[in-house]
C-alpha cells in the first residue's frame, strides 16, 4: 500500500518528481509564517504585562509569579 506513494506519478508517460523542501520554501515560511507569528504573540505579551504591571500593579508577570 505504501509503495504507490513512492512511485513517481506519469503525466503522458514521463515521470513527474513528488514534491520536496527547497531553501526557497524554508525561506517562505520563515518570512510569511513564522516572523509574523512570533511577532504577533510578542505583542499579545507586551500588551499583558502592561495590563498586568501598569493596570493592576502587579510586580511581577508570568509563571515565575506563582513559583516564587
């Protein structure tokens, strides 16, 4: 069952290669998926410990509020 998955499709009789990762891909998704991600979480947590510090006055933020 596995084994047509390894098998190069035929388009007219010539075998098409599948699909594979290329540094263009890597590149794509670092610049469109990732950076923008990190970004928007980076600012969702900014916007927290501003609530929390400036609006409740609290000294501290985070997990390390409850351990220590």
């Amino acid at each position: 069952m596995l084994r047509q998955f390894r098998k190069f499709p035929l388009i007219h009789g010539v075998a098409v290669p599948g699909r594979r990762f290329t540094a263009s891909a890597a590149f794509y998704f670092i610049c469109f998926m990732a950076l923008p991600l990190l970004g928007m979480a980076l600012l969702f947590d900014l916007i927290g410990w501003l609530v929390t510090v400036k609006l409740f006055g609290a000294s501290c933020y985070g997990v390390m509020c409850f351990l220590g």
